[in-house]
C-alpha cells in the first residue's frame, strides 16, 4: 500500500475518503441528478482547483499547455484554461483540442466562452488542433485527455500525446494531470491494459489533482510513478453524499490537511 501521504485541502469534504471508479461515477450521477448540480457547477469547482495547483506548480507567468480529450476531463481543461487567462492576460496559453467535436456539452460551453475571449487576448490565448514543436523551459503541460472513465489504451493522437508529454517533461517542463494520468487504470493504479494485455502509454505527471476523492489505484505503490503528489480537489458535492458512495482510507494511509488548498473522463 501506498505510504507517501495524499494532501488534502483543508477543509476538505473528500478528506479521508477513497473511491471506485464506479463509486465515483454514482456521486456525480447523485449530485446532478437528485441534488440539482449542474454539471457546469462541477466542471467550475475542478477547474479551480486545478488552477489553484497550477499556481503551486509552475511560475505564474510560465506558458501553458492544455492537452484537451473528449468529455469531461477535456472540459475541466478548457475551464481552466479560460480561468487561467483571466488571472495572467499576458500568459501564453494554448489548448490543443485532441478530439475536435467530440468534447462533452459542459465542456461545448466552456469551448464556446473560450472562443469568444480570443479575440480580446492579443495572441497569448490560443486554441489549436496540433501540438506545439516544443515548449520553453519551465513551462506547464496540463493533462486533460482523459480521467477515470478511460477504459482502454491511449492510442493514435492520444499516444502522440504522450510521448510529446515526455519529451516536453525530459526538457523541463512541469506536468499537472487533471483527476488521473491519462493512461492510468484508476482502480489499480497501474497502466489500463488492452485484451491482449499491451499497457497503455500513460502521462508521467510531476501532481495529480484527482477530483471529487482519492482514486482507489493512488492507494497502490505503482501509481507514484505516474501520478507524482497526489492532492484532493474539490468538486463542490457535500460530505454526506461522499460518505454515501466512498469508503474509509484506511489507517495505512495517511491523509494530511495542510494550510494551503489544491489547487474525470
């Protein structure tokens, strides 16, 4: 079992709580249908999260890159993203949208207002189809491809993804993954496997904010190698329905609270 210690934030509802792919999937399914969430709510929550760790990870004005998946991981990138420009105007941000036309509605609307802020940006905000040659130094790579819900190997521009990833990580640029390394099987903590038992290339990242709880798989000592610190970040869903769905860490683990705050496919 793991023995590095997951951060939590402070007042953190998810604290001490740990969570199936399938136990988290029935919380947000509770939330949004019986609490009256809208997804929007959510995505809004991760996405703050995830700019909260960026800000721990990279320097403020360091470029940005968002790799962008289809569904809701790609949407929790395009809202950072968006959040990101608004606190930095003269930072250089590019989302390279990896599945064009297959982002989830949530994360259409996020596309949509991203869009529109183009214009205003002066070229520092950028949205893309192809990856860049290559990033300055120091930069940030924000993996958000895909999350828990991956079920099957990366491949096609997914796996040239990663191994862009790589190269971009061997130069010296930091890499945050949105709620899983993209690649990684989240109930075990190790590479999803095809049929045929080939490991999926998978996303080396330096922090992983996992959103909503603790995935079942950052439990296993593999994961670290992928996945890097691991924090918890918020998504806005009360403790009550957490408690419902998650199980107890265990004492094993030790879960820290800390004074600063951190900061799905």
């Amino acid at each position: 079992m793991h023995r590095h210690p997951i951060r939590f934030e402070a007042c953190s509802p998810a604290k001490g709580l740990v969570f199936s792919v399938e136990q988290m999937r029935r919380v947000d399914a509770f939330a949004i249908d019986e609490l009256g969430l809208p997804g929007l709510i959510l995505m809004e929550h991760a996405s703050i999260a995830l700019r909260v760790a960026c800000g721990e990870l990279a320097p403020p004005d360091a470029p940005a890159c968002v790799l962008v998946g289809p569904g809701n991981n790609g949407g929790d990138g395009l809202a950072l993203a968006r959040l990101l420009h608004t606190a930095s105007p003269r930072r250089d941000i590019t989302c390279v949208l990896l599945a064009p036309g297959r982002t989830s509605s949530d994360g259409a609307t996020n596309l949509r207002v991203l869009e529109a802020m183009l214009d205003g940006s002066d070229g520092h905000l950028r949205i893309e189809d192809e990856l860049p040659d290559q990033l300055p130094e120091g930069s940030l790579v924000v993996d958000a491809m895909f999350g828990s819900g991956l079920d099957r190997p990366l491949a096609g521009r997914f796996e040239e993804a990663v191994r862009w990833t790589e190269a971009q990580h061997a130069r010296g640029c930091f890499v945050l993954a949105a709620d899983v390394p993209s690649g990684l099987d989240a109930d075990t903590g190790e590479p999803v496997q095809s049929h045929a038992g080939r490991d999926s290339p998978t996303v080396r990242a330096n922090r992983t904010v996992t959103l909503g709880g603790v995935k079942r798989g950052f439990l296993q000592d593999g994961s670290r190698v992928w996945a890097g610190e691991v924090c918890v970040g918020d998504i806005g869903v009360p403790r009550w329905v957490l408690e419902r769905f998650g199980e107890p860490i265990g004492s094993e683990i030790r879960a820290e609270g800390g004074s600063r705050s951190t900061g799905r496919e």
